[in-house]
C-alpha cells in the first residue's frame, strides 16, 4: 500500500491506483477512479470533466453550477453506501463539512485506508456532524492543526450573528465561503432579513435552500437587513462587514468583526478524530500538516505530513 500527494491524495493498493481530490489537471488514464469529497474549489475543479468519479448529488451539482461540466462517468454515493468496484470497495461516510460532503475509506486486499477530505465532527445547521471514521491507514486535514484553535460552541456564534443582525444601526454584510456557510445562514437568518448575492442565491437554489432573496443590482438594503456575499466581493459603502472563519479565533481581521465560524474540525476534534480511527499509520494533509503531524506524535500515533510523489515509503501494519 502506497499513500502520496500528486496534485491530490492517491492510494495504491490491491493493484489499484485511486486518486482523491485533485484540485489540479491530471491524466485520468493513471488512474482507476477519482473520487470527490465535497464542492470546494480546492478540493474540486472542472478537469473532472474527464474522469471516471465518486461523488455526491450535492457535488456534482455544485460542479454543473460552478463549472458547466460533469465527470465523464460517474457514481452518485451517499453516506452509509458501500461500492464495489471489481475488488475495490469505496466506503461512504458524513463529513459534516458542507451540504454533500463525504469521507471515504479506500477497501483492497492490502487493507483500508481512510480519507477525511475537509470535515467536522460539530456539524452545522445544515449537516450532521462527521461520522467516526476508523482504517489501518488514515488520511486526514489538518487545517486547524495547532493547538490555538479551539472553536466556541455553534450555538454561541449563531446568537452573535443574528444579534449584529438584529442590532439596526447599519446594514450588515456577512463574507464568507458561499458552499457551507450560504445554507447555513439562510436557514439561521430571518428569510424576510435576509438578501444574498446572485452567486450565492444560484447555489442555495441549487441545493435547495430558499431562505432569503437575490439582491437585485442598484437595491438598498435597510439597517436590520443582512446581505450575504462570497469572499471576492466587496461590501458596499455604509454596510457593517463581518467576517465568517476559524482562523478568527487567533487573530481579528482588518476593517471588519470576525466571528470564528468554521466548517471544519477545531484542534480537539482532529486529535480525538485521529485517536478513534485506531490507524496504525497517519498522514496529514492540508493546512497545518507538519505541526498536526507533531502532536499526533506526542499522543503515540504513527503520524507524518503525507509525502509527496516519489517519496512514498510502502506502508505495512501487520
Ligand atoms: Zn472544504
């Protein structure tokens, strides 16, 4: 069994070769299957276009929105399903990321490896949280992989948001990552309050969130009303702006509130995650792959930044 990064993760084992997540052109031909964990851009692009893919509805219809395209063939997978691919079997399991987010453990004769993708045990208002994810090899993000991020509850951060909503000095403009925290603040915000950017509106339609409406250009929004933009747009003058992500529990952005709302495992939870797939080998990937790594160390796991192509050790446990 082989595990290294190569414009993606890719496993080796049982005579196949899988490749996840490529956010880069690749030559499909090297590969027996890609598979898909969620819509992210850097997990996702439209060189899938030429695949033979694993993924879910929700996925494959944020690539037909993003991206016009479809993988050449595909699986259409859901938590809790088991494929068989002729002696590789794709296990599918909740990622509690976003709306269709999955992980998956890769099964050969050789043994299984786990793949978290990006994930969350704490869930959100629109996902359950991550299921426990146990393989002999475990690949997992490492995004908030240092010790200062550890997330406030959920709950806590919904009742900030809706309390600068509610505050009515100014409109407030919400920026944040449109797949994840687009549904999440749809549902949380009062739909008659709520306006959200045409790219953000198209996707909730997409994936069937209908709270709020799509701003029409040149319209005014009122101080109790909230708009919602995606990260490249700019407020417009005389709004509020704040800002959703984890990194804001160690530093404040500039110009706006930052509120620490994270679709992702804070530090404890990637620890816990780790202890509870029994891996005997972990690799990280993502973020802060090199300190995660050193942690998972200290607690005893077997654990390395995975290694990048041609420099992959041939993992063995029994
Ligand atoms: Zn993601």
């Amino acid at each position: 069994m082989r595990v290294y990064f190569d414009n993606g993760v890719v496993v080796e084992g049982g005579g196949f070769r899988v490749l996840v997540d490529p956010f880069k052109p690749f030559d499909e031909s090297k590969y027996d299957i890609v598979l898909v964990t969620h819509g992210h851009s850097d997990h996702v692009t439209r060189h899938i276009r030429r695949a033979r893919a694993v993924l879910t509805r929700e996925t494959l219809q944020v690539i037909a929105l993003r991206y016009g395209v479809r993988p050449r063939r595909y699986h259409v997978v859901r938590p809790g399903d088991r494929l068989d691919l002729g002696g590789l079997y794709i296990h599918v399991l909740n990622a509690g990321h976003v709306p269709g987010s999955v992980m998956y453990v890769i099964e050969t004769r050789e043994g299984t490896v786990g793949l978290t993708g990006d994930f969350n045990p704490a869930g959100s208002n629109v996902v359950e949280g991550a299921d426990v994810i146990e393989a002999d090899v475990l690949v997992m993000e490492a995004t908030y992989g240092s010790r200062h991020y550890v997330f406030p509850p959920r709950d806590e951060l919904y009742r900030q948001i809706a309390a600068l909503a509610e505050d009515g000095k100014a409109p407030v403009a919400i920026r944040a990552g449109p797949l994840g925290k687009g549904q999440e603040l749809a549902k949380l915000l009062p739909s008659r309050k709520l306006y959200l950017e045409p790219r953000v509106a198209a996707l909730n339609r997409a994936l069937g969130f209908h709270g709020g409406r799509e701003l029409v250009r040149g319209a005014s929004l009122n101080p109790g009303e909230v708009l919602v933009l995606s990260l490249a747009s700019r407020p417009p003058p005389g709004f509020l702006l704040v800002e959703l992500s984890g990194h804001y529990v160690v530093k404040k952005p500039a110009g706006a509130i930052g509120i620490p709302l994270s679709n992702h495992a804070d530090f404890p939870a990637l620890l816990e995650t780790a202890l509870r797939s029994r891996a005997k080998r972990i690799y990280t990937v993502y973020g802060r792959a090199e300190e995660l790594a050193k942690w998972l160390g200290r607690l005893g796991l077997r654990a390395s930044r995975i290694p990048p192509k041609g420099q992959t050790e041939l993992t063995q446990w029994f």
